[in-house]
C-alpha cells in the first residue's frame, strides 16, 4: 500500500487563515504615545490601556491584568476588544447570534439572556463586543506592539545556540 493509496478518498474541509505578513514593531515611542491618536475611542485613558496590555501581554489573564492596570475587569475586557485582542467576548458563538437577534429586536432582553445560557454581566460584555468594532488603526498598533523586536529576537537565538554550534574546523 502506497502513499497515492492511503491518502485515496481525502478531502479538505477547511482552508487556512491567512495571517498576512509578520510585522516586527522595533519602534522606540512608547505604546501610550502611539495610543494617542485613538484615545476618544477607548473607554478609559491611554496610559491605563498601554498599562494593560503590557500586562495581558506578559501572560497574566484579563482579570490580572485589569487589577495591574487600575481597572475593573469588564472594562478590560471591553479595551482589549476594542484595541482588537481577540478572545475576550465571553459569549459562545451561538449566544452571539441571540445578542444579534436582541439587538435587532427580534427578541426581548429577558429571553435573549435565557437562551443565551450567560450572566448578566457576560451578556453585557457580549452585546458591548457585538457593538463596538475594534479600531482598526489601534488594532494595528497594538499587533505591531505586540510582535517582537527583531533586534532582541537575534540576540537571544545567537545566544541560545552559541553552546550548539563549532567552529567550521568542527566540520571536517
């Protein structure tokens, strides 16, 4: 049995997202400084949004790093969201259609939050996210931040593999 027989009957259900090209942000502004230009946009003030998204972006969860940041954790969520961090609407994506058929009026709030399976306070933050889109020059902003700096990339893998790699004489 060959490979052409193995793989016979194979079919891709899905494709690929596309993810575009890196971007590698090696800036020297600050992230609030670049932040600036939004700040009617975000609900709460730049400084608290670079403060965290320095902290989400450390690793800590949404919850951590609002407290990092001074904030209460549904207003984190609501500026990761709109600063285009994916991952912070709560709701499920069938719950996210009933916030749409709330928010056309095909359904009372009452009903939508009982279909919806959520809290109060998720069904909120879902509604917030379903309308508010991220800003897309901030979501830039924030991608481009959160890429590594290229410079620093190279220093630490050169490090890494100083101990793996000989010299050329090693070779023969």
């Amino acid at each position: 049995m060959g490979l052409s027989d193995i793989a016979a009957g194979l079919t891709v259900t899905t494709s690929q997202r596309e993810r575009g090209v890196a971007t590698v942000d090696a800036t020297a502004a600050p992230l609030a400084e670049r932040l600036a230009p939004y700040a009617d946009d975000l609900p709460c003030r730049v400084a608290v949004a670079a403060a965290l998204l320095d902290a989400y972006g450390a690793g800590t969860s949404v919850g951590a790093a609002s407290a990092a940041a001074g904030v209460a954790p549904t207003t984190g969520a609501k500026v990761l969201h709109v600063l285009g961090v994916g991952g912070v609407n709560p709701l499920s994506p069938l719950a996210r259609e009933i916030v749409g058929d709330w928010l056309a009026g095909e359904l009372s709030r009452r009903e939508a939050v009982t279909l919806s399976g959520a809290s109060d306070a998720e069904f909120a933050l879902g509604a917030y996210c379903a309308t508010h889109p991220p800003v897309e020059g901030a979501a830039a902003v924030v991608a481009a931040a959160r890429e590594p700096d290229s410079r620093a990339l190279d220093r630490r893998e050169r490090e890494a593999l100083a101990g793996a790699v000989g010299t050329p004489d090693d070779l023969r």
